[in-house]
C-alpha cells in the first residue's frame, strides 16, 4: 500500500499547489503560523470541488485545547458547515486543563461528526501520557492520530512515534506530522512504519510588494506550499 501524503494548507494558492504536487489528502487550514485554525467559509466551498479527500480542521482560536461552551458550540457549528459543504472530514483536538484529553468534549465533536472522516490532531501532543491518549482514541474511533510524539518536531520522536505505530495496529494510523519534510522523510517512514505523513510543504518566499511589507500587511518572508516540494515528497513516498 502506497505511503499517503496528507498536506496542509492555509489559502487558495496552498489548495492548488498541494493538489498539483500530487498530495493524496488535504487538511485545510486558516492560520498555519499557529498551528492551523479553522477555515474560511469561502476556503471551505473552494475546497469542496477539490478532486482529492479534504478534512477541515475544527479549532476556533489559537491557544489552548481548552475549550469554554462558547467555543465549543462555535466547534459544533463548524463541523455542520463543512458537512454542508461537502468535504470528506474534520479534524478535532481537545484537552482537559492538565493536558488529558478532553474524552467527553471529543465524543460529543465525533458523534456530532457522523458522515465525515475523522483525524485527532496534535493535542494529543501535549498528554502525559500518550499510550493511555492512543487508547482513548481507539475508543472514540477516529481514523487518525495526527502527532509529532510529544516533541514540537517528529524526527525528534521516532522511537516513540514507532511504539505508537505498533500499539495502533490496524486500529487506527498513526501520522506523524510537524517538520516532516523531504529531506527527513525517509527517516522518519523507515523508523516508524507508518503509512501516512502530514507535511506543510512549504517554501520561503519574500514578499512581494515592498509597499505591502512596509505596511505590515505582508511579512518580508514568508512560507507558502510549494507544487515542487509536494512533488518531491510525493516521488520519495512512491519508493515505499
């Protein structure tokens, strides 16, 4: 079975490139600066004609994965957004205040969720312990841990990312995400055995328009998916 590459991406321009490169699966995105919030309704109509699966993730606010009623009610509107639209999934996170996961909040998103594929993101980074996370998660029956091994970058956790693959099993897969990019890709596959990667593929670019940056209304760099290195990852993950 060939290695999926899943790409996350934060704009028009990011959606047209990960699907040029070749990218298998998208997970949409505002805000990737912060680690990815939830789309734009336009983002999101956009990325329903998309010729490949693509899971929004529900985040409202950057932070914390702890969530008041308020934000968690703005999370379930979402979720009825992007099934509105058309998309394959969401994308779902939420801990308690010690970093546990928030199992009963996960369980209302998952069951409110019924119809769409379902990934639990990087919260699950901030657990203390991840074995008891990767249990719960079966238990919810999402699809997917999305997870850097408790580090901020995933080649910094292989032997835990490897465990992790071994305890899921075919219960769910793990994909490790945050950093992978091609020049640790294979590193980061041969390690861990695991059959999904989530990369930005992104690339530094300058800004623009001088004016623009001048203004603050661009960054004099920035990183943008780039086409070229979704097909480089592409071509390294077709030698698995």
């Amino acid at each position: 079975m060939a290695v999926v590459l899943e790409v996350c991406v934060d704009s028009a321009e990011g959606l047209a490139a990960a699907i040029e490169g070749g990218a298998d699966r998208i997970e949409l995105c505002a805000c990737l600066a912060v680690g990815g919030l939830t789309p734009s309704p336009g983002l999101i109509a956009l990325a329903a004609k998309a010729p490949i699966p693509v899971y929004a993730i529900i985040r409202p606010r950057a932070g914390n994965f702890f969530y008041d009623a308020d934000s968690q009610a703005a999370m379930l509107a979402d979720i009825d957004a992007v099934r509105a639209a058309g998309l394959a999934g969401v994308v779902i996170g939420a801990s308690m205040a010690d970093g546990r996961l928030d199992v009963p909040l996960l369980k209302q998103l998952k069951d409110h969720s019924e119809g769409l594929e379902t990934t639990l993101h990087r919260a699950f980074d901030l657990v203390p312990d991840p074995f008891e996370a990767l249990e719960q998660a079966v238990e919810l029956g999402v699809e997917r841990v999305l997870t850097s091994g408790l580090r901020p970058k995933a080649v910094d956790s292989l032997d835990l990312l490897q465990e992790l693959v071994d305890r899921a099993g075919d219960r769910l897969s793990i994909m490790p995400g945050s950093g992978v990019n091609p020049w640790n890709v294979e590193q980061v596959l041969s390690r861990t055995g695991a059959r999904e990667v989530h990369s930005s593929c992104r690339a530094l670019v300058r800004g623009a328009d001088a004016k623009a940056v001048a203004f603050g209304f661009e960054p004099a760099q920035d990183a943008q998916t780039s086409a070229a290195v979704v097909r480089e990852m592409r071509e390294i993950l077709d030698r698995f």
